[in-house]
C-alpha cells in the first residue's frame, strides 16, 4: 500500500510512473489527498475538544474547592457537551481513516524507473538468454504424451479425482517431483536461506498482507464456512510471519525458503497453451523470500535472480530472463524479472518464476518495520522469487531430454533421483 505522505508529496510523479502499469490515478491520489486534509481538520477538532475538555474538567474541581456550586455545575454540563461532540468527532474522524485506506489500496504499487512501459506480455524485455535450444526432430513428444508413455503422470485420474489441473504423479515420477523439491531446498539453503514449513491455508489478514486480497480473491479458493484461503504461494504465508513486528537492523536480511502446494483458480484458462503441465490448479513449488534494509533490496534482487539462474543452469535447460514491462507487472510488484525455460517439444517458451522486489508496499499493508542503529523505526523492503515451481520445469525436462532408450535426468538432480533414466 502507497503512503498518503509519499502522494501528497509527490502527486505528480506518483500520476506519471502508474501510467506505465496503464493506471490512471489522478482522480484516486485527489480524493485521497482530500480526505488525507478532512482527517487533518478533524483530528485537529479532536485534540482541541478533548484539550477543552481536560481543563474544564481541573476547573471544575477548583470551584467546588472554592465552594462555587453553580460555577461548577455549569461547566459540568459544558464538559458533557464537549466529551459528547469528542465522542462523534472520533467516530467521525473513524469513518474518515477507514475510507482513506479504502481507497489507497485500490492503487497499484509506483514501479521501479527501469521497468518499461507496454501493454502485455508481448512487450516484456528479453534481458538475457542462455543454453543451446535441443533439436528433437518430427517424432517428439509433448510431455503429455511423455507421461502417459511412461506412466509417470495421470491427468486423466486426477480429473476423475478431482477435476482438470490436479494430476497424479505416480513412481518414478512422484520422485521426479520429490527430487526437484529437496535439490532446490538444499540449494536454498546453502545460500543462507532457514526452512520453513508453513500453513496451506491464510487467514483475510494474511492475504491482505501481501496483496492478494482484495486484488486477487477470484484466483484463490475459499473455504467459505472458515473464511480461510488456500495459499497461491508460500510467499504470503512466510511474509507474513513478519506482519506487525519490529525487526532490528541487525537481523536483516531476513532469508526464509519454503516448500509448498500452491492452489489457484485459474478461472477462464481454456486451450492447447495449458494443456499438461502447462497450468495447473495445484502444483508444488519452492519459493525464497526475504525481507531487506531498504538501500540494500535491489542489490538483493540481483543476488535472487543469479541465484534462480543458476538452478536452472544445473538443471542444464536453456532459459530467458524478461524484464517485465508495466502492463504486465503484477499490482503489488515494483520490478518483476520472469525466468522462462523453453520447451522444445511445445516448441515455445514456459514461464517457471519470477523473481519481485516489492520496496515498502507490503511492508505498508503489514505494518512490517526494524529499528535502525540510530534507533528510528522504518519500513522494511520485501522480496520473493520462485526457486522453482515445478510443472513447467518438469515439463521442460521431459521433452528436452527424451531420447530413444527413455527420458534422460540432469547430473545434478540424479543423486537426488537416484536414477539416471526414465524408461
């Protein structure tokens, strides 16, 4: 969430920089702006009610002392008419703050000056690319077909289990799945990050916290008679471990790397784009999170990114970082890299992260703070990547390592597997 401080202040270049998300805010940062001089103004007739108030209520003890019975009893009814109009003052000056905030979280978090402008993901800025491109011939397989050939996923069960976009993954490649998940946990934790297990499921506080709510509720599935949401990521979950804390400047960074089930929705996802393990409603996936000193997140932004990089160059895919363009930048992010990894069966490029520095914008929302040396209290920056999800990384995998004798594993992943081969 925006700081009515910061648009107060700087109005213009708030306007300016949310156009590049194709956000008009003009009309929101004025009637923020104008209900930030009503809080003002009221806040002000309160503090100076309840003033008038106290004093009248010293004197009043002073004229009984003096045997002033009237004097006394008058300002006694003066003192009642000012804690009554104390009492609509705050209930006013309530109402005043709570659709302040109302109407600040409608707004888009400001994005970094590098990030471009666009419309889509078509304008996204292809920043880096790496490995060579497998050339499979005519005869390749989707991973679909891979699957079934193999019997390591079944679709069709877990539609009849559940629906579309909850597969089963059966022998060798539920330990495919276990395989992945250890590797990049073992690899986040040589790089600093602690383990951390956390709920499948978030309360509203939570998915406010980092965004999600009230922006994203339509993607994520409710459990109505609890009023709790299973999680789309573990990165809100883990950030919000740190909702309404006070850190110390000596524990930052914050590395934290989780495992989990993500659900989404979905809704509306239809054609050969998401067919298999293109887009699935529950998938597995690994994601790091830390929460950074403020002049130090975009450094730990890069450190983040080489760190995604170099798990998929282990994993030996050829990969593409994109410099996401405003259009395409999520409400709550202020610079997104996505890492895609190209599937050469598909013969098309599959997004498996991103990798965000969100600077104060959920710290905001979560009242997520630490004490400087100099022992003022700030806001904290907060930073996630996915370190990495699994389906499309699997399905990379499958088809650019299928080979006439089976499915060829990484070397970096067969201590894991414990096998070399699929057949």
């Amino acid at each position: 969430m925006l700081q009515i401080n910061y648009l107060r202040e700087n109005k213009a270049e708030a306007i300016e920089r949310l156009a590049v998300k194709n956000f008009d805010a003009s009309k929101i940062i004025d009637q923020a702006i104008e209900l930030d001089n009503l809080r003002r103004q009221t806040q002000n007739q309160l503090d100076e009610t309840l003033a008038e108030a106290n004093n009248a209520s010293r004197e009043i003890g002073g004229f009984f002392k003096q045997g002033m019975i009237n004097e006394a009893n008058e300002l006694k009814l003066k003192t009642a008419e000012l804690k009554a109009q104390s009492r609509e003052l705050t209930e006013k000056l309530g109402k005043i703050v709570s659709d302040l905030k109302e109407l600040i979280i409608q707004l888009p978090n400001i994005p970094h000056p590098s990030v471009p402008s666009g419309n889509s993901d078509a304008d996204n800025e292809t920043i880096l690319q790496e490995g060579k491109i497998p050339e499979l011939g005519d005869k390749a397989l989707p991973h679909w077909e891979l699957a079934s050939k193999y019997n390591i996923i079944d679709f069709d069960l877990g539609s009849k289990v559940t629906g579309a976009g909850f597969p089963f993954y059966i022998g060798k490649g539920a330990k495919l799945q276990r395989a992945l998940i250890n590797f990049f946990l073992d690899r986040a934790m040589e790089a600093g990050y602690t383990e951390i297990q956390p709920p499948l499921m978030v309360n509203e506080d939570s998915g406010y916290g980092t965004g999600q709510l009230p922006d994203k509720e339509g993607q994520m599935y409710h459990v109505g008679i609890d009023n709790l949401y299973m999680i789309p990521t573990a990165e809100v979950p883990i950030t919000n471990i740190y909702r309404n804390v006070i850190l110390k400047e000596g524990e930052l960074p914050v590395k934290n790397v989780a495992y989990s089930q993500c659900f989404r929705r979905e809704a509306g996802s239809y054609g050969k784009d998401v067919r298999g393990l293109n887009r699935l409603h529950q998938f597995d996936k690994v994601e790091i999170v830390q929460i950074q000193h403020p002049d130090k997140s975009y450094e730990t932004l890069e450190v983040m990114r080489n760190h995604i990089a170099s798990l998929i160059q282990d994993l030996e895919l050829p990969y593409r970082i994109l410099r996401l363009c405003g259009g395409d930048l999520s409400f709550t992010s202020a610079l997104t890299f996505d890492f895609e990894v190209y599937s050469a069966a598909q013969k098309r490029w599959l997004e498996v992260s991103s990798v965000s520095n969100f600077e104060n914008f959920q710290a905001n929302r979560m009242k997520l703070r630490f004490k400087d040396k100099n022992g003022k209290t700030r806001q904290a920056h907060t930073l996630n990547g996915s370190a990495l999800a699994l389906p499309r990384i699997v399905a990379a995998l499958l088809e650019n390592n299928q080979t006439l004798e089976g499915i060829r594993i990484p070397e970096a992943l067969v201590p894991y597997t414990g096998f070399e081969l699929i057949n």
